[in-house]
C-alpha cells in the first residue's frame, strides 16, 4: 500500500489529502530515522548549551533542545535528559555540584558547528568547550562554567527531578543569575528580543536562524484591536 501522497491523480486545485502515518509505519522504521523524523516534526525551537563542572574542575557542556519555561515567578526552567543508554556526564555533575549554566548562543556556520560539535562523547576528563574553542570563566554566584560569548547565560541551581515513565528525566532550575551580551537590550515592558542571528534547532542536526515576524499587544476579548484579521 503506497504510504506517501502524489501517487494518484488529482484533478487540477484539488486539496491533496493529507499523509497519515501510523504506528504500523513507523515501527519499521530504522531507530536513528525515526528519532530524525519525531524530532523534527515539532519544527525549530530553542537551542543551547546546558554547562557544568566535573569534581576535578572540568568544564562541561551538552547540546539541549528539550527545554521548558517553569515558572517565571520564581524563574525556573526545566530540562528533559532522554533515557539514558550511557550515564549522561552533564546530569551526573549538575546532581554532584548542584548547580549548572544554560547558554543561547548566536552567530554562522562556524558558530554553528561549534555548537552542534558539542554533542560528541567525549572521554571523561576532555573539556567540551575547550576543545571545540569555545571561551568561558566561571558564573559568580555558582559553580558552573559560563560561555563568555554567550547572548544569554543562566546560573542556575538544581531544584529537583522527576522521573517520566519512559526512563527520561527532567531536570527543574532556579535561576541564580542571568548574564546578557552587550549587544541584547531589554525593552520598556521587559521583553529581551534575539537578533536575527539566534540558533533554533529542528530535528537532531539542523540549525537555523530565529526571525521576528511581528510583535502584538497583549490579546483581550471583545475588543477593536481584535478584531477578526482580513486578508489583503
């Protein structure tokens, strides 16, 4: 049975139907496309760093694009590990040293690759960060390595873990401090826009550049500002 659309004729300006893809397909799927498919499928969201130190000192730092905004009062964001196959150093130093850095970073290809670079395993005891050339020094007020070139870095202590039914776990910080690149502002109502230049990441490979596309007020019911949108 043909389990992609465009094989049957449509007469002209018909919709074409939609694909439906079942478990029936996807179990026969090989694992890493699978994984390329699901993580994908979602489409480009935030990217960055999760860094901390190891008891010796060394400077650590995964790839994640599985975040979540907790709470805004107190600040608190959360972080998904995938079920582990290899015990994951960066969770095991954020639950040893009970505080840990998350960095948004921006730039091209180079930079790109600097980041995406990131998520190679590499041996106990290699820095992450110096060996893909990244500079970083320490946070202030906790133990945990900040990426200097950063557009946004949060110190963040450990809080809690909730392990899910699928062996995942998440990960819940408090934010200690935020660190800002003189080239970010902050507008009169708080907001922080990122510049054009700002990595988001789709599936488990590809990076792209973040866009704003326009900026609304905050939405209320029955008034004129919402009313229904016309197109030109």
């Amino acid at each position: 049975m043909d389990q992609w659309p465009g094989s049957r004729s449509r007469r002209r300006h018909e919709q074409p139907p939609p694909l439906v893809i079942t478990e029936a397909v996807w179990t026969q799927w090989a694992p890493r496309y699978r994984a390329q498919f699901f993580n994908s499928l979602s489409g480009p969201r935030q990217v960055g760093l999760l860094t901390s130190f190891s008891p010796e000192g060394v400077a650590n730092a995964a790839v994640f694009s599985q975040t979540l905004h907790v709470s805004a009062n107190p600040p608190q964001l959360g972080f998904l590990f995938r079920p582990l196959t290899d015990e994951h150093q960066g969770l095991r130093y954020c639950r040893d040293q009970k505080a840990f850095g998350f960095h948004l970073l921006g730039g091209q290809p180079l930079e790109a690759r600097q980041l995406h670079q990131c998520s190679a395993k590499y041996p106990e005891g290699q820095s992450e960060l110096d060996s893909v050339g990244l500079p970083w020094q320490s946070f202030e007020r906790i133990h945990a390595p900040r990426i200097t070139s950063a557009l946004v870095s949060y110190g963040l202590q450990l809080d809690e873990e909730h392990l899910l039914a699928n062996g995942s776990v998440l990960m819940v910080g408090s934010v200690v401090e935020v660190h800002l690149a003189p080239s970010m502002t902050i507008e009169e109502n708080g907001f922080v826009p990122m510049p054009e230049d700002h990595f988001t990441a789709q599936g488990l490979d590809t990076y792209l550049h973040s866009r704003t596309v326009i900026q609304l007020p905050y939405a209320e019911v029955n008034t004129e500002r919402n009313a229904p949108l016309q197109k030109p």
